[in-house]
C-alpha cells in the first residue's frame, strides 16, 4: 500500500489552482443520466471517486469519453440496466446520487448499499422518504434498495428533510424533475453544490426554483435535452490549501475561488490572526507575519452557510499549532473524530467528550506513523505533518487520493516536502 512520507516544510509559498468541486462533479455526472442527449461537463477534476462514477454510468449504459484533460462527454441514449452493483457502489457512498435519475428516466432503480468514508451511520432514510412522497415503492433489504415509480411516472409532492442533507436534496431533485406536477422540498441543503446542480438541471430544460435557499420548488417537464456545464471551484480543496498557509505560516495565493463559498472558513481564520483577502487574480492567505500572534478560536460544523463538517479536521491540526486552548463542536456526523488519535500521536493531546474535541494548542508536533482514517483525516495528518518535527509517515493514503486532484504535485509546488512511497 503507499504511503505519504511528510516532513517539516517551512513556510509555504507560491499560487495554486484549485480544481473543479468533487462533491459538485458526482452529482452532476448523475444527472446527466436524465437526458438522452449528450452532456459536456468541463473542470472534471481527475479522481478516483471520478473514475468510479464514470463506471457507474457506463455499467448503466452510459458511453462516457474525455473529450479532453478535465471535459468530459456522457451520453445516455438509454439506460441498458438501472442498476447500480456491489462492487462499483461499495467502492463510493456517492454511487447511490444515481438513483434519482434512473428511477426518473426509467421509472424503477436498484442500487446496492453505498461504501465511502466511515464517518458516522451515514443512513439514507432521508432519499428514500423523498422518493416515497412522489409516489415510489421502496422496497428497502439489507444489502440494496429498489425503487419502483407507480404507474404513470412519479408525482410532484411536498417533502419536508428533517435534515437538510446534501445527498437526499440532490437525489429528490434528479428525480422531481421529471415528475408531474410541482415537488417542494421543505428544509433542503443549501450548499453550492445544490446550487450547481440546480443550474445543470436547468440549463437541461429542468424548472428548479430557490436552490440556494431552504426551499426548493421544482416544476416537472417532460423530457431534458443536452447540456454543457462548467463545475464550480472545490471550495474543500480551497479550505484545505487555506490552512496550509496558516499553519505553515506562509502565504499562498489561492485562484478559481469562489469566495463566498469559503466565507465561514476565511471568517474563522482571520479570528485567530490570519489576513485573508482577495486580488485580482484570487484570494491571498497570509500567516507570515512574524510579530503576529495566531490565537485559538472555537469552530462548530453546521450545515451550509455554516462552518463545513469536511473542513473540521484540517482546522483542528491548525488549532493545534495556535496559542490557547480552542474546541471544535462536530453536528452534522457523529462520527468525525477519528484524526483526533492520530494527532494525539502526534502529541497534540486533544480531549474529546462525545461531539465536543478541546484542543490544548501552543504544540510543537513530532512526526509519527499515522492512518488517513477519511479523506479530510488524510488531509489534517498532511497539513500536520508539515510542522511536525521528523518525518510522518501516512498510511491508507487511497482516501486522500478519492478527493483531491494532484495532491502531491500541488502541495510540492509550494514548497511542501511531501513523497509518496509506493510500497
Ligand atoms: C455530502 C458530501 C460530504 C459532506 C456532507 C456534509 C458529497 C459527495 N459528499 O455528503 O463531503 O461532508 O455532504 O456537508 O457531496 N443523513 C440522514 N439520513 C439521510 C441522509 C443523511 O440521517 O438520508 C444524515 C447523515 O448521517 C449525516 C447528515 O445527515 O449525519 C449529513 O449528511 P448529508 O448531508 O446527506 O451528507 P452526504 O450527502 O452524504
């Protein structure tokens, strides 16, 4: 298996181009499952969660070609089998996004149970309630769900989320769009990717109305046609590059940002001593001024516009790094606590107590041997080892490698010594 060898890198500096949005991209490419025109997808970032998706729909009965680096064509002149199987959808929670179209283009959906990173319950009630309300049978067993549309196709309905989960919002919407009727959903997720998504779907022939907003009012068309979208930034991988820069305490130029998607992570940054702000040419994050003092600050993931769940770990190796004492609350998974032993191992002595972590700061970390338990927990270890004294050595280093496009050769760019061993 290969590892990331990581040692103390000094001060990052320099500019880095962030990608287009992973947790963006899924979706879309699910989408465009609903049209039997072809669709162009621009800023594709290459990862494996990509890959998988682009298997996914060819195992539908997609031809997917890469018209070019990061332009991706999906043309689904019919679905040959609305199924999603074991071993493509084992591999990413994400696959099950593909059963809001197929059950809309084709009125019936099987997909095996999702795999992804192992963050909490992560239950899919939600989605199911969503596609029940337009009139669904859902027939729910222990290693894959169906979905079967009533006679007629499914109805326009009202589904009030008693969460505002991104994935249940984003599979009620691929498969609202093709119902009769009108579908409001009540208490939707409000993030960026909804928001992009929404735009793909019109841009389709879809009339989506208040992505963005907590209610969403979709208006059932007959048919979607072609489509060409660009993804939006990945305002993760922006957040990720923007602690690398304070807790290095460089100063890094950040460009394809969309800054108010980044707005609670800048906000928390420049309450602890960072000067976040923007240029011509993109959003400059600064910690390299040696007279300052970067001072703790508590973080609490909400949903969007909230501080975001996926960036709760990289701010706690941070935290880390700052003087005085900050807590992290963690609402939005029950499980995302994982990094915090590794970076104990580190010698960052943080104390949890359910959802609540207290991290102690003013530490210098020691390089250790460490598992990326998740993806953003592969990302905090990175960032870590960057100030850590010695070397840190990553393993299970895949899921890094699911989410974020050029990892290596991006953080080397800047100055990080980073390597991958191959094992
Ligand atoms: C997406 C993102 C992920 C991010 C998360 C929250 C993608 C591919 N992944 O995941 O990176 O961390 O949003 O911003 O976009 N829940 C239920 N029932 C459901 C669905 C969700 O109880 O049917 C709960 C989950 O267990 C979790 C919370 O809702 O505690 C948030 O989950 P959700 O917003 O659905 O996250 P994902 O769409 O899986």
């Amino acid at each position: 298996m290969a590892k990331f060898l990581v040692q103390k890198s000094g001060p990052l500096s320099g500019e880095v181009q962030i990608s287009g949005a992973k947790n963006a991209v899924l979706p879309l490419m699910a989408a465009s499952l609903l049209a039997e025109e072809p669709c162009e997808i621009k800023d594709v970032p290459d990862l494996r969660d990509v890959k998988v998706m682009k298997e996914i729909l060819e195992s539908v009965g997609s031809e997917v070609k890469d018209i070019d680096d990061g332009h991706l064509n999906i043309y689904t002149k019919e679905i040959t089998k609305a199924e999603g199987c074991f071993e493509l959808v084992n591999k990413m929670r994400a696959s099950f996004l593909i059963m809001g179209p197929l059950l809309a283009r084709t009125g019936r959906g099987k997909v095996y149970l999702p795999g992804g990173c192992t963050i909490g319950a992560r239950p899919i009630d939600l989605h199911l309630k969503g596609f029940e309300a337009l009139g669904a049978k859902v027939i729910n067993e222990d290693s894959y769900v169906e979905c079967i549309a009533p006679e007629g196709g499914l109805v326009g309905n009202s589904i009030y989320l008693d969460f505002p989960s991104v994935g249940a919002t984003e599979n009620i919407m691929t498969a609202a769009v093709l119902a009769s009727g009108t579908t409001s959903i009540f208490n939707a997720a409000e993030e960026p990717e909804i928001v992009d998504l929404a735009n793909f779907l019109n841009k389709m022939g879809a009339r989506i109305k208040g992505a963005g907003t907590d209610h969403i009012k979709i208006e059932g068309v007959e048919h979607l046609k072609s489509a060409r979208h660009t993804v939006i930034p990945d305002r993760i991988e922006t957040g990720t590059f923007m602690l690398a820069a304070a807790i290095t305490r460089g100063n890094i130029l950040i460009k394809n940002v969309v800054p108010d998607h980044v707005m609670p992570i800048a906000a928390k940054l420049r309450e602890s001593g960072v000067d976040v702000f923007l240029e011509e040419e993109g959003m400059r994050v600064r910690a390299d001024d040696k007279n300052r003092k970067f001072v703790a600050t508590d973080i609490k993931t909400l949903p969007y516009p909230g501080f975001p769940t996926d960036i709760q770990s990289p701010f706690m190796s941070y935290l880390t790094t700052v003087d005085g004492g900050s807590t992290v609350i963690e609402t939005v998974f029950e499980n995302r606590f994982m990094h915090v032993a590794e970076l104990n191992r580190m010698g960052a002595n943080i104390k949890t107590d359910g959802n609540r972590a207290f991290i102690p700061g003013s530490k210098v970390l020691e390089g250790a041997q460490v598992i990326a338990t998740d993806l953003r927990a592969g990302a905090a270890l990175v960032l870590a080892g960057l100030v850590a004294e010695g070397t840190t050595e990553i393993s299970e280093i895949y899921h890094i490698e699911r989410g974020y496009e050029k990892f290596v050769e991006k953080f080397r760019r800047l100055g990080a010594n980073i390597f991958k061993m191959e094992e």
